[in-house]
C-alpha cells in the first residue's frame, strides 16, 4: 500500500469517527463479555453440528475483526481476542436495518462486540450466531496489508503491536515466555526459595564485569548505575539469614547489539547457602528438564535445525580441556606459556591486549574457538580467578575458581559458582578490579567497600547462579534472535 493510499484511509475513518462522534459515544466502555473464544471451542469444539441445534445459551464477546465477508442476506466475519479467534454468523434478518448497514460499513481492525448462541456451520466451523452487534472502536489505521502474517522484521520490532495483532506465532512465543517465567517461579518456590527484589538504581555497579549505564539523581545530587547485576545485594541477603533466595530481574549493559545481546535483559540469579557450585549444575538439570517438559511436552527441543536433549545428564568439559579439543595444533604446555598464547591468539582472531595473563586469554580463546561449537548442553568448568573476581578458589587448585557456565546451542544460557566468601581475598580482587578500571577498563569493578564489611559479619559456604532469561526463551521458542523473544527491543532512532 502506497503512503498516498495510507493516507486515504486514514482521512476516511477519521471522518466515520466524526460522524461517530455526533450520533453518541465513540467509544464506549459499558459492553461486558461472559466468555473468551478459546472457552468456547474448547467447550463446543469437539461437538457435531447435530447435538448445537437449539443451544439457547447467550454469550457476549469482543475482539478486533480480522475478516468479513458480505454475501447479501449472510455475512461472515472473525474477531480475535486475547485467546483466540471466532468465526461470526450474521444474518441480516436477526440484526435491525441500521445495524447491518453500520456492520457493512466497518472495516478490519475495529474492534466490536457481539451476542449471540453458538452452532456449526455446514462446513463445520464453530461461529457465534449474532443476535446483535456493535461498534465499540473504530480502528483509525489499516492493519498492514498482509494482515495474516506481518513479515517485514523492523516494522515488527518497532510496531510490536502489529506484530501481536498479525502474527500468531509472536503471540505464542510471549505465552511461552510467561510460562517459562511462572515454572521458575513456582519451581525455585517448591525448593524453599524467597523471591526478593534489589536495587535497580546503585550506588556502586557490582555483581558483573560489564559497562554500566549511568543516571543522575538530581535530590540527592548524586549519579546512580543501572543495575548490571543484582548478585551483591541478593548475598547480603545470605548474609543476613535468607539462605535461599532468588530475583528475576532487569539488568542494563551498556554493550553493542546483537542477535544474542540486548542493553536491556531479563535474568534469574539465585543463592543457596550451604551448597556448591556441583550442587547448581545438579540443580540446573532438573530445573531445564522440567521446563522443557511444562512448556514443550518433552524433554527435547528443536532449535535453528538442531535437536538438543535435556533429559540427559550435561557433558562436562573443563575450559582448557575444552580449548585444546577444538584447537589441535595447540598442546597443554602453549596454555601456560604466555608468549605462545599470546600468539596463538593474536592469529585466531583475538584482540590481545597487554593486560591479559593466561586466563584472560584462555578464555577469550574459547570464546574466539570454541562457544560457537558448542551444541548439546555442556558445562564448562575450572575457569581461571583472573576472570571470577567474585568466585571461589577451587582447594586444590587456587589458580582456578569453581565456577561453571552453561552452554546449549552455541550460547551461554547459565554461569554460576561457589562464592567467595573470604572478605579479605574479595578485597584484594576488588582492588585489582579498580586499578583496571582506573587504567581505562570501563567493565571491571568498582571497590565496594560496604559489601566488604558485610562479608566480615560472615557469608555461609554459598552457591550462586544466573540464567538468561532472553536466551531460554530463545531456545524454546526456536528464535534465532533476542530481539525476537523481548517486547520492545533496543533500536536505533527512526522519524516517523
């Protein structure tokens, strides 16, 4: 449709809705419905068009008209509300002149309401026979004209709305990710977990490696970070006796775009006193394997062309051991030299800067080589302390944390770790973290000095845990991006 034809039907309706204006109420809000469209196929669906004749219950429903057809002395047309679509059966004989003739009049997109009994129709659809019906808003813009399907990828993004209103699968992958979002809960919740709420707006960013967002309080003339994390506040919560506890929360990154990036992002982040980082993998499991089955039927899952199964127990791979298996020309003698892995690394693709030891650069080597790769549920564990400021060393090898992160798909789904609970380690790390951030680097942490007097008071052994909420979905949704698993996207700005 041209912008010129656009503008034409625009001017139309708003002179309908001029004409609205003058006869009464345009938009009225006295109009009570008694049923959904999904309730009445599901309790008539199943039913032969035989045992409806004479069905005299009444009932009232609303939606927007998604089609019409006008055949003469019978119309058909189909309203959608929020849990599905109806067919409705007008006769014009049933309706007063002046109804049918406004009903002729009104145009897909409005939305209107409707009483009548139900039946089958010859070709066995179940439809709503209209003992009457109005107009209870006039849509002032016509739905996109493939209105069964809105295919351009910005406009949905931009316009979710429309989006919501054209596309049935968009509709069913935010369904999706409010039942995700409601099993964690009511999983995490039959476990003994507290839901709390922390922060969004902190003094001091914490709880990440991340560039933070930063804001201004104008009373108290202070600048305030979006929250990059609420792992700092949920463990003085530990501390403070709630031994499990967990927050589905909003972080802020200041980072770029992607198909698997949002500045904006939902995550789970849980504690649970008196357990280990084994114990969270354990836990992770059971959690994805009963949400596969709560949301999916099954414990597998089909993702871009890829089968994934999470009934079985997750492969288990340490990073470096990892490294070394997508990377044979390296040996486990060029992970700990730091002049060849600088090299190695350098040639593989990965920005070497003069600050990186050996763990920074093992890591950034496997996510140059390795995490794409990464298919079937795997946890890569023994991550080095240079890159878990906020883990605990492993007993028998300090270099190392006990720490692990999820992989499904290519992409991290999960990280967590036994926490360092030694207030007297975590400052030390704390003020390596500062001096990085001092010397440029925007995403290290800050010294938080009050978390460091609540460790003093006494963290019990903990594990910890946060899962992307955005990227699940993604899975089981079948989404290729985030941008399609999330309401409103971040975008860039565009004139309208």
């Amino acid at each position: 449709m041209s912008k010129n034809d656009s503008n034409e039907i625009i001017r139309q309706r708003r002179t309908q809705l001029q004409e609205l204006r003058k006869s009464g109420n345009a938009y009225p809000n006295d109009f009570r419905r008694n049923i959904l469209a999904a309730d009445l196929h599901a309790r008539y669906g199943d039913k032969e068009r035989e045992q409806l004749e004479g069905e005299a219950e009444i009932f009232s429903l609303a939606g927007r008209m998604m089609s019409r057809r006008i055949m003469g002395k019978v119309s058909f047309a189909h309203i959608r509300d929020m849990s599905g679509q109806i067919q409705l059966f007008i006769r014009r004989d049933r309706l007063s002149d002046e109804t049918y003739g406004e009903f002729k009049r009104w145009d897909i997109g409005d939305i209107i309401a409707v009483t009548g009994s139900v039946f089958k129709t010859k070709t066995g659809e179940l439809s709503i026979q209209a003992d009457s019906i109005r107009l209870l808003v006039k849509s002032l813009r016509p739905l996109p004209e493939k209105f069964h399907g809105l295919s351009d990828q910005e406009t949905r993004y931009r316009q979710r709305y429309l989006d919501l209103i054209t596309n049935e699968a968009t509709r069913q992958t935010f369904q999706i990710r409010s039942r995700v979002i409601n099993h964690i809960r009511a999983y995490l919740g039959g476990c003994g977990f507290l839901e709390v709420e922390t922060p969004m707006m902190q003094a001091i960013p914490g709880g990440a490696t991340a560039r933070p967002f930063i804001t201004h309080h104008n009373s108290l003339d202070m600048d305030l970070y979006l929250r990059i994390a609420p792992e700092l506040y949920l463990k003085r919560l530990v501390v403070g006796g709630f031994e499990k506890v967990y927050e589905i929360n909003r972080n802020f990154r200041n980072e770029g775009l992607s198909p698997q990036h949002n500045p904006e992002f939902t995550m789970l982040e849980f504690y649970w006193a008196y357990a280990d980082y084994e114990d969270m993998m354990a836990l992770t499991e059971t959690l994805l394997c009963s949400l596969a089955t709560e949301v999916k039927g099954e414990t597998t899952i089909e993702y871009q062309g890829e089968t994934y199964d999470l009934s079985r127990d997750f492969r288990r791979l340490t990073l470096q051991d990892a490294v070394l298996s997508y990377n044979p020309d390296l040996s486990a003698d060029d992970l700990n030299n730091l002049d060849k892995l600088r090299s190695v690394a350098a040639l593989k693709g990965v920005e070497v800067k003069e600050t990186y030891g050996l763990g920074k650069l093992q890591v950034e080597l496997f996510e140059k080589t390795v995490e794409a790769k990464l298919g079937q549920p795997t946890f890569i564990t023994r991550y080095p302390i240079e890159v878990s400021p906020l883990s605990r060393r492993n007993d028998a090898h300090p270099d190392f944390a006990d720490r692990f992160e999820l992989f499904i798909g290519g992409r991290e789904i999960a990280n967590g770790f036994s926490e360092l609970n030694d207030p007297e380690d975590q400052a030390d790390r704390f003020r390596k973290q500062a001096e990085e951030n001092a010397s440029g680097d925007e995403e290290a942490m800050h010294y938080d000095a009050d978390y460091i007097t609540t460790l003093e008071y006494g963290m019990p052994p903990t594990a910890g845990e946060g899962i992307g909420i955005d990227r699940l979905v993604m899975l089981l949704t079948d989404s290729a991006s985030i941008r399609d698993v999330i309401l409103f996207p971040h975008l860039r700005n565009k004139e309208w």
